[in-house]
C-alpha cells in the first residue's frame, strides 16, 4: 500500500498498519506500506521507489494507493480505478458489497489514472 503526500493518506496508512499489527489473524502475504512524496511534482517518491525498491521487485504482487481520503460518513460510494486490471478488483467489490458500499469503476478510463498513479 502506498501514500502520497496527504495528511489523510497518511494517516490512513498508519491506521491500517496499526489495526493489521493488533489484528489476531495471520496474514497469507506479507505487506509492505510506503510513503512517498513529490508525487504532485512528477512522481518523485514513485519514481525512486520503483527504481530502489526495498523488497526484491518480482515479490510485490499487488499496490493499494491511498492518496488522498475523505471519509464521508456514511460510504456509500468507492471509486476503483483499475477495477478490471486484477482479481482486486472483484475483491474490493466483494468486500464494498458485503458492508453495503456500490463499487464504481473509473469515470474516466480515457485519463488512464490506473496506469500513470502514484
């Protein structure tokens, strides 16, 4: 999972990892959580980590970018870019359907925001 530079990606990073870290159920993967920065001036952090990566490249199966989060209460609502990229896509959907949450694919797959994300 990854974080811009938002303080509410940020924070919502930490808050994962720490409800992961208390959490008595054993993970089937190993997660790896980055910070970057200077994604909004060409995707800096991005761009350094894909190039220096902390963990062995062919181990990385998956990445969950978390830039910038609102918590509109209730949700109603999420937005997947990539939705139909991998089976993460039918997961998210799964997991949003089961707590009441409609799963919407990008509105703008022309921007190609999957691919050129952070």
């Amino acid at each position: 999972m990854n974080s811009g530079p938002t303080g509410s990606g940020t924070a919502a990073l930490l808050d994962i990892a720490a409800s992961l870290k208390k959490s008595p159920e054993t993970l089937k993967r190993s997660l790896l959580f980055v910070f970057v920065t200077g994604e909004e001036k060409g995707l800096l952090g991005s761009k350094y980590f894909t190039q220096y990566p902390t963990v062995d490249a062919k181990s990385m199966v998956a990445d969950i970018n978390i830039d910038m989060f609102l918590p509109i209460i209730p949700l109603k609502t999420m937005v997947v870019f990539g939705l139909a990229e991998s089976d993460l896509g039918d997961l998210a959907r799964a997991v949003a359907q089961s707590r009441g949450v409609q799963v919407v694919p990008d509105p703008e797959p022309q921007r190609n925001l999957f691919i050129r994300s952070d």
